[in-house]
C-alpha cells in the first residue's frame, strides 16, 4: 500500500468547518476532557484557539490530522515555552505516522519560534500517546494523581516535557 505524502501547514480561518468536523469524529473518552461534543457546536477558533496555533497534516487535499502549539501562560516567564494543547489525527489516517509528522513539526516551530522547551498534558489512561511522547523524547515531568473524574472515574493528569535544544 502507498501511503500518500502528508503536507504540513498552519491552518487559515477557511479551515474552521474542516477542523471542528475532524476534532468531533476524533473524540474520544482516551483523551478528552470535556463531554462529547452536541449540537449547538461552537466555534473551532476563538479569541484563544487561534488559527496560527494550529499546524495541519494534508493529505491529498484533505485535512487528516492537526496539532495546537501555543505559550502556556501570556507572562514573560513562560515565553521560552511552548505547549501542546491539542492532537487530533483522522481515524482514516491513523497508524501512518500523521501525529508523529504532526509532533516532530510542531517542536521544529516551537525551535524556530525560539523556544527552549516544549511540554503537554495527556491523561494517565492514554498509553497510546504516553508512548509516542516518551519516543520523542518526552519525559514525565509530574503526575497529578486523580486529577480529573471522566466518565465514573479518577484519571491521573500527566505532565510531560523535554528540552527543544537537544534532539
């Protein structure tokens, strides 16, 4: 099977419906934090999810993947940082390496952006991500023990992170 080529990109306001249609398939109780979502939906991007947080897998013209990168705080303290607050890949496309692509473009534009380091937050339960964070180099920086309760039970909140100067 040939896997198509996947296009890295920023998203552009014109992505909206795609990216709200692909964040609603996507959900899932492995990750989210927030009910599914219902109709009424709101808006994909608003005055803190900005289109320019946002990098795009594209393949074939189709938008299969995308990841948010953005500071972590706005205080001058934080400004070397950046986190990933986001990380949603088609259930078509899954098991080609989108979010890996998504992940690795995600740290060369938090570098070339100036940051000196990246981190995330992923729930304890999620062994999938947990394991393609630590093989790019993510350690557990912390762990927040029963830090959410989602669907009838407590969940651990992991924090992760690495270094952007070394690769």
């Amino acid at each position: 099977m040939i896997v198509p080529e996947t296009l890295i990109r920023t998203a552009a306001q014109e992505d909206e419906e795609a990216l709200a249609a692909l964040d609603r398939a996507a959900w899932s109780t492995l990750h989210a934090v927030l009910p599914a979502p219902t109709p009424p939906y709101e808006p994909f991007f608003d005055d803190r999810h900005l289109p320019e947080d946002y990098l795009l897998a594209v393949r074939e013209g189709v938008i299969v993947g995308y990841i948010r990168v953005a500071p972590p705080t706005p205080l001058a303290a934080t400004a070397h940082v950046r986190q990933i607050q986001g990380l949603a890949v088609a259930e078509s496309a899954r098991g080609c390496g989108v979010a890996r692509t998504l992940l690795r473009a995600a740290m060369d534009r938090a570098r070339a952006d100036g940051a000196v380091r990246i981190t995330l937050r992923v729930l304890g339960h999620n062994a999938p991500a947990r394991a393609l964070y630590a093989s790019e180099g993510f350690a557990v920086e912390g762990v927040l023990p029963g830090e959410l309760f989602l669907a009838g039970a407590y969940v651990d909140d992991i924090l992760m992170g690495r270094s952007l100067t070394v690769r």
